[in-house]
C-alpha cells in the first residue's frame, strides 16, 4: 500500500528475467498499469504491452460528463497544432520536461466565444490538449492493446487471476482481521489453504 503498484512493472520486468533467464516478450496486467511510463518502457525493451490504457477510462469520464474525448481534435503533425471539433487551432502552449509533454490551446478568447465550449471544457481558461514527446510510439503501444491477441490475453488473465481472488474474498482476504505482518501472514496462509483444499476435492472427484 505504500507504493502505487503501476510503478512495479518494471521491477517485476527484471526479477522475470533474473528468475528465468529469459526476457519477457509480453506484459499482461490490468489498466491500472496502462500508465504512459509503462507502455513506453515496455515499448524500450521491445516487448508487446497488452494493458488496457488508464487514459481509456479518464476518457469515459468525461463522456458521461457530456465533453468531447481527445481523440475528436486532430493533430497536424506539418503545422504541429491541434484542430477542435469547431474547427479552431490549439497551438502549442508551453513544454513541461518533468513529464515529457507539451500542452496545446488556443487562446482564451476563442474559446470564451465557441458555441461548443459547453461540450468541450468546464476550464475557464479553455481546453488545453497534452502530447507527450513521444506520441506517436505511444500510438501505436495503446493500438496494440485493442488487437485480437491482446484481447485474449487480456480474457486469460481475468480468468486466471482474477477468479481466484474474487474466490478469495468470501474467506475475508479483503480485509485485515489484525495488525501486524506476522499475524496478517496467518490468514492469508489459511485462505490459501482453503482455496487449495478445495482444487483437491475438486481434482479428487466424488469422495469414497
């Protein structure tokens, strides 16, 4: 709980190879790991990043907020500016090194008098677009994600993971009956082993 767990890919990454000798080819996780870093890392090492993209739900947000997704301003990478559903231009605004992106606008005043700016932005100071420096390579990772490979990938892994967890939830693994590692220790050990003692009957078939 002390750290954000999308920040362990990569450690997760090196201790794979360390463990097995071999480089990962895919990752396969849920959206909290569909962070920028994460793709783009993933993008580094040359290796196939099947992670729903945290963007994506950020994204359903603002729909169900009644404002336009970013995908409806497109860029024009010759004039290196943004064009709104109303047809305005959002230039680039000002660069941020820290995160690696540039923010685009368009001046407040065109914004102030667009007969759209209901649909686009609750900012008084208007709609403000953010492009990492390497936007098109992180195109191209987050199209993977919606291929037919990733998608069952993806299917996989929720059957794989996520069924034992949620089995795990009836026997109280989401809550912590009582302080202390040692003790927290105990009851994992003891939903564990009813979780295993259930594949064994399972795997046993009828009891003589």
């Amino acid at each position: 709980g002390e750290v954000n767990e999308a920040h362990l890919l990569v450690p997760l990454l090196q201790q794979h190879e360390e463990t097995t000798g071999l480089p990962a080819g895919t990752v396969v996780a849920d959206s909290k790991y569909g962070t920028i870093e994460n793709f783009l890392a993933c993008s580094d090492r040359k290796m196939k990043a099947h992670l729903p993209a945290l963007r994506e739900a950020a994204a359903k947000r603002e729909a169900r907020r009644g404002l336009f997704p970013e995908e409806r301003f497109c860029y024009d990478p010759e004039r290196d500016r943004y064009l709104c559903p109303a047809g305005n231009q959002l230039k680039p605004k000002s660069l941020h090194l820290g995160r690696q992106s540039r923010d685009y606008a368009a001046p407040k005043k065109v914004c102030a008098a667009c007969s759209l700016r209901e649909q686009c932005t609750q900012n008084r100071s208007g709609r403000t677009i953010k492009r990492h420096l390497r936007q098109e390579e992180l195109d191209r990772m987050r199209k993977e994600t919606h291929s037919a490979a990733a998608q069952r990938d993806l299917r996989t892994r929720k059957h794989l993971m996520e069924r034992s967890f949620a089995r795990s939830k009836r026997y109280g693994y989401d809550r912590a009956r009582w302080r202390g590692l040692w003790r927290m220790q105990i009851q994992d050990y003891l939903t564990c082993a009813i979780q295993n003692i259930q594949v064994l009957i399972k795997q046993a078939g009828r009891p003589r």
